[in-house]
C-alpha cells in the first residue's frame, strides 16, 4: 500500500538494525535502557488494582479527571509556586510524548520554524515535521551540551516561532540552574518565543534544585510546560503525563486529544493520583540510589579514559569515545559483541559527529559494576 | 556517614573502592569510617540472607514464634530474664514488646520436637516465666525487607530511547 509522502519523508532510525543485534543476543547487560529499572512502588500499583476492582473502567473527561488536574495543580503550587487552573491550563496526556505531539499540532502553522538544540530525543524532529513546521538545529557539542543566550540568538530568523527545551536532558544528562534559565529567558521574550519545556526528568535533579522555565517572570505566558509520571515514580508503562499552560494553548491541544486519544486510560490516571498523594519517600529513595550509581559510573568512565561531564540530572552520561578512534556505531557493535554490553551511538540523537555514546544508569549497582569492569576489558584489549 | 551505612546494608560487599566513589569520600575514609562503625558494634557483622527453601537435602531447620509472659524482677526488670533466654542459641531473635505479652521470640530447632522440647523444659521451666504460646512458622514470604523470591528478571526492552 501507498502511504503518505509525508511519512515516508521520515528518515528511518538509522540505528534499527544495532537494536535488532542487541535484542537477538542472550545475557547483555543494557546500558541502553531510557526508563527506570525500578518498577512502580506497590501503594501505586495497589490504588490502580483496587480501582479495577470497583469497576473505575471507563472514559474520563477528555481533560483528564478532575481530581488528578487539581492534584497536580496543587503540587505545582506546593512546590514551585506555580498557578495552573485545573479546569482550563491543565491537561492530562498519555505521557509526554502525547503532549508533545499536540503541542505542535495545536501551536505551529506551515513554515513555522521550531529551534531543536541537539543531541535530543528521538520525537522531537518527527512531531515538529508531522505538524507541518521546520525544525532548526542548534548544536551544542561546543558548549557543553548546553543552550546558551548567543547560540539561541545566532539561530534565529524569520519564521522561528517556539523552542524545545529539555532539562535535566536525554541523552546528556546536562540541566539548567536558575540563573542560566534566566538568562536564556529573556532571549526567549525578546524573539517573542514559544517554550515547549519538556521537564520530564525534573525529580531527577542531583546538585540544585529544580526551577521550571514557567516560574522565571515574563514566560508563564509563552510556556507549554510538559511533565509526566514515568520518570519519578517508575511509571512508564503507565503512560500518564501532562502539559500545562495558558488556556489557549490548553484548549487546542484538548481539541486534538478529545478526537485522537479521547482520554489517558483511567486506571493509569487512578494511578498517578495516588503517586502524587503518598510516593514522596519513593522518590526520595530511588533519586538517592541514582545519585551514587552517577557517581559511581561518572568516575569510572573517567577513570578508563572515556572523558564525559557530570551529568546534573535524569539516568544519563554521554562520554566522548573520541580517544577510542572508533566511530560510535562501531565502539557499540564491538562493545556489544565482545563484552555483552549494550550503550547507544549518539548519532541516535541527531547529533552528526560520531563521537559520543549514550550510557544510562537506570540499571541495578551490581550490573553497573560488572559493565564497567567489562567496558574497561574492552578498552584494555585494543 | 550515614549513606556508608546504608550502602553497606543494601550490599555487603560493596568494596570500599567503589563506596568511596560513591559517596565521593577517599578510600582512606571510607576504610577507616567502616572500621569504627565496626570498633564501636554499630556493624555487628557481615552476612548472607539466604532463602533455604530453594537449597536441596538442606537440612531443613523449624522455626516457630513464641510470645512469652514474664513476671519483671525487682532491680532489673526484664533485662535479665531476656538474657537467661536469649543466650539460648536456639533463640534466634529476642525482642521485648509493648501489649499483652513481654518478649517474642524467634526459635529454632532441627524439628518440631527439638523447638517443643526446647520451650516445655528449658524456656517454660525458668522462674519469672509465667506462660508461653507457641507459633510454628509455616512459610516465610518477606524477611527484613527482602522478599524470598527467585530474582525477578528485568522485564524491560533491552534497548529504548
């Protein structure tokens, strides 16, 4: 069958077929997971199993139920002062990944340009096309992997109308403290843009707390913040998240949701009201336990030659394998067929040059250990 | 200090190498941090949790729970009848509680006789033993936080973004 031109304009993964090699092979430890390897505490799962029982199986609200909106509304408030009306600036999305899409769809008309700084997620080219925008890259290799005020100055032209943001970031782990935000805010205000904040790793923050874009003055207005439950609270199958900001934006991604998604399935909203009410000491303890094995991991990789910043948030660190001599794609595929250990090329992440790897630490400390010794064999041995 | 410990209690044998990347302390530190909580019996000992279920021809040992009433003597209260009990190396654990009775104890024995015997002529037979009850232990599902299971394998696709 035909498809659309659009689609097939998409470029496929070019890492589809490492993926294949890596599933098909036995006992690999994978360092290539980008979700927790915690499964979701048991008072979670408990309130999501009980509410099956009571027969809670049907449609929500297209926005979501209400009680989960106004849970997250006050939360928001607890913890970051931040003012969202339930009834018209929150709506619940299955996962970020969902409020991404309609953000673009809602926001972004043909031609629009979209700042896309790299390396990123997969998603964020593909949603930014499919919407019928171009997106522009802004490479951050020589900053640190981080957006500063002149890289976003420098790539603004005519057309450019909304940026993402993502922080802590896939793939590198890097985030932003208050002041930087700050800083890139009023170039933001100034170009007149649209912030598409993807925050979903905000609980996992290790050296400074944690500041939403939509906080700093002046960009609550031309802020769609995204966030969700999978990363904190070990929920990514669950596929709850949100997106919050100004009504009108609310309002068209609601538009879009209602005649695609209809509602995030109720068991896993069911689910996310009661991570919201009684998991902070879960948090606590899993954030605790990611901290040490990214120091742990951060300080091994250095110590055996593959240099890499210290990540300041989410599961990440994305050494550069430069030193190596090998391409990235090559150093995965060696790595993983020697040594039975699974990282991803950082060519995944749109990023052009073929030097770094992406490493997550999303694994339990005793694999942690064991890849490592086994990446240091494999680096002896060249 | 604390996260020492905490490290230390989820895996024993976490080297000090890697604690002290961890907690970024030199390894120096952590040695002589670990030596003193040992010195001063905050680390009582090092061991293994077993699950003895799944270890064949184990010589499978029978535990039971015992809620025992005590008179408290004068001068010492239970202090020192616990520790005529807990002394006994069949007493694996021995705690005073709060409620209807004083110390509940954990024994064990080779078999149910070896435990009934233990209670009707050592335990039961002390002065300032008022009575016992005895629970045999029939399965142990979660012991200290550890849930004795086979380890659950990693349900996750090897690879995602």
């Amino acid at each position: 069958m035909k498809i659309s031109r659009k689609v097939d304009k998409i470029p496929p993964s070019g890492i589809r077929e490492f993926f294949e090699l890596v599933i098909g092979m036995k006992d690999v430890i994978s360092l290539g997971v980008g979700e927790p390897d915690f499964v979701t505490p048991w008072n979670i799962c408990e309130s999501a199993i009980f509410s099956i029982e009571k027969g809670f199986t049907s449609y929500t609200s297209n926005k979501g139920l209400y009680e989960l909106r106004a849970q997250i509304s006050r939360f928001l408030k607890n913890k970051h002062n931040l003012s969202y009306d339930p009834e018209q600036e929150i709506l619940i999305t299955t996962g970020v990944s969902e409020g991404l899409d309609l953000v673009m769809r809602g926001l972004l008309n043909p031609g629009d340009k979209v700042l896309i700084p790299l390396p990123s997620y997969v998603s964020y080219y593909p949603v930014t096309f499919l919407a019928g925008a171009r997106p522009v890259f802004i490479d951050t290799k020589k900053t640190g992997f981080k957006l500063t005020p002149s890289l976003v100055r420098n790539n603004i032209s005519k057309g450019v109308r909304a940026i993402i943001l993502n922080y802590p970031a896939n793939p590198t782990g890097v985030s932003y403290s208050r002041k930087e935000l700050s800083e890139l805010s009023k170039v933001f205000i100034r170009n007149n843009l649209v912030v598409i904040s993807d925050e979903i790793y905000d609980e996992l923050t290790y050296d400074f707390s944690h500041t939403p874009i939509s906080t700093l003055k002046g960009m609550k207005e031309r802020t769609v913040y995204l966030n969700g439950f999978s990363k904190a609270y070990a929920m990514t199958g669950w596929r709850v998240g949100y997106a919050c900001g100004p009504k009108e934006i609310i309002g068209a991604m609601t538009k879009i949701h209602q005649y695609t998604m209809l509602c995030t399935p109720i068991m896993g909203q069911i689910g996310a009201i009661e991570a919201l009410r009684g998991s902070s000491r879960y948090v606590a303890e899993m954030k605790q336990e990611y901290k040490r094995r990214r120091e742990f991991i951060w300080d091994r990789l250095n110590e055996m030659g593959l240099e890499c910043a210290k990540p300041e948030g989410a599961f990440y660190v994305f050494p550069s394998i430069k030193n190596t001599g090998m391409d990235c794609m090559r150093f995965a595929k060696e790595l993983l067929n020697k040594e039975k250990v699974a990282v991803v090329p950082g060519t995944a992440f749109g990023l052009r040059e073929k030097d770094h790897i992406r490493i997550s630490y999303a694994s339990n400390m005793s694999d942690l250990k064991e890849a490592a010794s086994r990446i240091e064999n494999f680096l002896k041995k060249r | 200090m604390k996260g020492i410990l905490n490290i230390l209690e989820k895996d024993a044998r976490t080297t000090p190498e890697e604690i002290s990347k961890m907690v970024k302390k030199s390894t120096a530190s952590v040695k002589s941090t670990i030596k003193k909580f040992e010195k001063d019996g905050v680390i009582v000992k090092y061991k293994t949790v077993l699950n003895r279920e799944l270890i064949k021809d184990d010589n499978k040992a029978v535990r039971a729970l015992i809620e025992v009433n005590i008179a408290p003597q004068r001068g010492h209260g239970f202090d020192h009848i616990a520790e005529r009990i807990y002394r006994f190396p069949e007493v694996v654990s021995c705690y005073l509680l709060s409620g209807t009775y004083d110390l509940m104890l954990v024994v064990e024995g080779k078999d149910i006789q070896a435990v009934s015997s233990f209670v009707s002529e050592r335990l039961a037979t002390l002065d300032n033993v008022r009575g016992t009850v005895t629970h045999f232990l029939l399965k142990k599902y979660k012991e200290d936080g550890d849930i004795l299971k086979r380890a659950e394998r990693d349900k996750r696709v090897a690879i995602s973004f």
